[in-house]
C-alpha cells in the first residue's frame, strides 16, 4: 500500500463519489480564490465589508440551502453539503456560519414551516444570493432554554402583534427577512419579520473577540404587526425550532473539520521550515507528539463527520448522531487549534496565520447551536434515558 498522505491521511476523501469530489474541489478553489486572501483583513475589522456582494457570489457557487429540494435549491446529498461547510470553515468559521444561518436556519425553516405563497416568495431569491434570511431564537434571558422565551406574538384581529428581544442574531442587520419564534396562546411558533417592518430594529453587536468576520446583531421587536400570513403555519412548539437547529448542527459536525484541518496544516509547514537549535522544529520529539495528537483529532472528527452524513443521506440520522458530531468534533477542533498556535510560538498569535483566528472563532462554535454542556447532556439523556437539563 501506498504511504497515507499527510493530508488526509486515513484517505477519508477517497470513499468520496465523483460528485461530491467535484463539489469539494469547487468550494475549496472558491474558498481559497474569494475568501482566504481577505478574512483575515474582514476578522480584524470585525465585519464582512460587502455582504451583499459576498451573498451574491454564496448563490453563484450554490451553497445557500443546497441540501434542499426545489425552489431553485440544488438538492444535493447531505455528505456533499457536510464538504462544502467542511471547505468554508476551513478558511473561517464565521463564512460558514453565513452559510449556515442562511440555508440550514433561515431557509430551512421557510421550506420545512412554511406555506407555499412563503416558500416561493423567498426560497429562490434566497438561494440565489438575491435575499438573505437570519434566524432569532435566542434572547438576552434565554440562552440554552429557548423555551423560556419571552417573545411574545397575541391575535389582534387576523393580525399578530409580536413583542419581544432576540440577541446574538446572525446577519441581524443585513437580513431582509428574519425568522422569529415567538410564545403564542398555542405554544411557540415561527413568524416571518421582513426587515422595515415598523418596530422592528437590528442592532450590530460590537467589540466580539472571536467570530469577527460574522455579523451579530441584537433584534428588538416593539408591538410589531404582521399580516396572519406572516405565521409559518406548519410550526408546532420549541420542537419547530430546535429541527432546523438540528440542520445547522450538522453542518457545523462538518465545518469543524475544515477548521481543524486547516490548523493542523499550517502548523505542519510552520514546524517544517521554522528551525531552532539548529534544526526544523519538525524534527524536535515533542513538536511531532503534537502533530500525531492533531493529525489523530482531525481524522477521527473527519470520519464521524462522514458516518454522520451517510446516516443522513441514508435517512437514519438521529438528533443524538448530530449531538455526538457537534459535541466531539468541535472539542477536537479546539484541541487542535490550541496546539498548532503553540507550535507557531509568537508569530501564532498574529493575523499572519490562521491558527488563533481560528481558536477564537472555535470559542464561538463551541457556544453557539447548543453548548459543549447542552450537547453533552443530550448525549448523556441518550443513554441513561436521564434527563439531567433541569
Ligand atoms: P424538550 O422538552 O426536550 O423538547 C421540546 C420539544 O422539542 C423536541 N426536541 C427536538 N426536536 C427536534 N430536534 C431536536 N434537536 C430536539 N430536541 C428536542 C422534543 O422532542 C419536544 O417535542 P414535543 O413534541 O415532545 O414537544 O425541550 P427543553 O426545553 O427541555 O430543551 C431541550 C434542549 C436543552 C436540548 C434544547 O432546548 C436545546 O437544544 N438548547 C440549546 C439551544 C440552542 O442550540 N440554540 C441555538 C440557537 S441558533 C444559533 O445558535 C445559530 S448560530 C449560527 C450558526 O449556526 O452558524
Ligand atoms: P447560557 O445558556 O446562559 O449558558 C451559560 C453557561 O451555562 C454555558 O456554559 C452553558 O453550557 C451552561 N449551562 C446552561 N444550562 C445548563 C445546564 N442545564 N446544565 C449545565 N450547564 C448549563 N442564536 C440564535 O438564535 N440565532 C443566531 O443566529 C445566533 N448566532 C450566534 C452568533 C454568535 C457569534 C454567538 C456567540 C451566539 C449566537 N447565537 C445565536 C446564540 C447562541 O445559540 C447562544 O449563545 C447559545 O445557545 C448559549 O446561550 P447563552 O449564551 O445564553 O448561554
């Protein structure tokens, strides 16, 4: 046999169809034309400079909401969508969480909830780049609990009056629609906010050290009405929410990888060429036990990444599988990360490499779609039949 490749050394990538190769070659050469040369500039002005412009060329390539079927939507395998979120955040977790919250949130709520007025009014402007979408169900109060929302949506006639903060909202500020879930006498439901709808304000969340190039806003939401239709109808309690999370999750099982991998990578080169004591760091025993500890993290996350996905695609994933995903590889990132910035010494803390840029970011990845703990709770409820939340 062949010796493994230092780069995806369990050939993971091998088992791969022509199909998904050709989606993983197209948003990794993406990637590194479109987005490498400048997200370093975008996270130290913490902000996407043109994120218009960037949707735009998101909806060229065909990533928003690609894992979902019609309304100009690719419909691809969720292994092929794992890849793409796998390339995106190799270059930035933020540009995959533009992704995410778009197509696996915002969109997914619309074609999953929504009527067919909703899903043809918005779903092919969103995938195509045309309009984007954000997501609010977490509020200054309710973090992990989402159920103790206090958003509040009455009857006023046929109209719904919404009331209520969402906080730490993804493209808050540049969405044309967000999705907003919201306590009704009939349990939570999802609503349709069009940005400019009176009462309705994003606010951008300043002074973030870790997600920078991702926009986070605060929602504010005062006696704002909406027509009925603006309900999605097929929303049904905290439940309605927490499957399009479930979307969002799993990408995130993906993009990790991309993280890890893209760490581990530069601290490889970095300990190939950077000499002390008179020979490349690569060769001193201690920098090779942490490229064996990085090279073993990033593989494992990789394979649980794609057993996860032919579960999905063969239609037996569990939310627990996503769990499992998101709770072991982010930590596995994390991991990875912290050691690839140490074997870059103190140029690993400047821009010029990707190492605490993606530390940062992880710190986020690892907040955010349900915490290390949240996730490690459901693993745990998974196997007791325990629940240990309250
Ligand atoms: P609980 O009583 O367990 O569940 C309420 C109902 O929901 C059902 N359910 C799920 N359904 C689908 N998928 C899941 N993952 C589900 N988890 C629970 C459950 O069966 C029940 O249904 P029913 O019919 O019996 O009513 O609810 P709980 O209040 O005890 O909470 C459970 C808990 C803690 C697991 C859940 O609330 C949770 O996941 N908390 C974490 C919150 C979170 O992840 N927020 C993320 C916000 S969005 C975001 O962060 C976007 S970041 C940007 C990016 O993605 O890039
Ligand atoms: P809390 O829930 O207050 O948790 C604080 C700590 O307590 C954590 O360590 C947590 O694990 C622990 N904890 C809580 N409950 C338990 C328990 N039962 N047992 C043990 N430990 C527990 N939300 C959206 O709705 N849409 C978005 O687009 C979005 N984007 C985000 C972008 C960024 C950059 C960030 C940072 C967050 C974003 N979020 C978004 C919010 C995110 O989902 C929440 O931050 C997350 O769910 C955790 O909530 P919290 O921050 O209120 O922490």
């Amino acid at each position: 046999a062949a010796a493994p490749d230092p780069h995806d050394f369990l050939a993971v990538d091998g088992t791969l169809s022509p199909e998904e190769r050709d989606i993983r070659d197209a948003v990794r050469d993406f990637a590194t034309r479109e987005l490498l040369p400048h997200v370093a500039d975008w996270f130290e002005a913490g902000t996407i400079p043109d994120p218009r412009g960037l949707a735009k060329t998101f909806g060229d390539l065909g990533v928003f909401g690609m894992h979902l079927e019609g309304y100009g939507c690719a419909g691809a395998s969720a292994v092929a969508y794992g890849l793409a979120c796998r390339e995106l955040e190799a270059a930035d977790s933020g540009l995959r969480s533009f992704v995410s919250v778009q197509g696996s949130l915002a969109m997914a709520a619309i074609h999953k909830f929504g009527s067919e007025e909703q899903k043809t009014g918005w779903l092919p402007r969103m995938a195509a780049g045309e309009a984007l979408g954000c997501f609010g169900l977490t509020e200054p109060d309710s973090g992990s609990d989402p159920g103790s929302m206090r958003t509040r949506a009455r009857r006023d006639g046929s109209d719904w009056v919404l009331d209520g903060t969402k906080m730490w909202i993804t493209n808050g500020t540049i969405a044309d629609v967000a999705v907003v879930w919201a306590a009704t006498d009939d349990g939570i439901r999802g609503f349709l906010v069009p940005a400019g709808t009176p009462g309705f304000t994003a606010n951008v969340v300043h002074h973030k050290l870790s997600l920078r190039a991702s926009i986070t806003a605060e929602l504010v939401l005062e006696g704002v009405r909406l027509p009925g239709d603006a309900l999605l109808p097929g929303t049904r309690g905290l439940g309605s929410a927490l499957s399009c999370l479930n979307e969002a999750r799993y990408g995130i099982v993906w993009g990790v990888v991309g993280s890890a991998r893209a760490s581990y990578t530069a601290a490889r080169d970095y300990a190939l060429t950077r000499e002390q004591f008179g020979s490349p760091i690569a060769g001193f025993q201690l920098t090779q036990r942490k490229l064996a500890d990085m090279l073993v993290d990033v593989n494992q996350a990789g394979l649980t990444a794609l057993q996860i996905g032919r579960l999905k695609d063969q239609g037996d994933c569990h939310r627990d599988h996503v769990s499992f995903g998101k709770f072991a590889n982010v930590a596995a990132a994390q991991r990875v990360a912290r050691t690839a910035r140490s074997i870059h010494g103190a140029n690993g803390i400047t821009l010029e490499y990707p190492v605490l840029r993606h530390m940062l970011n992880l710190e986020t990845v690892a907040t955010y779609e349900g915490t290390e703990e949240i996730h490690a709770l459901s693993l745990g409820q998974s196997v007791t039949g325990i629940s240990a939340f309250r």
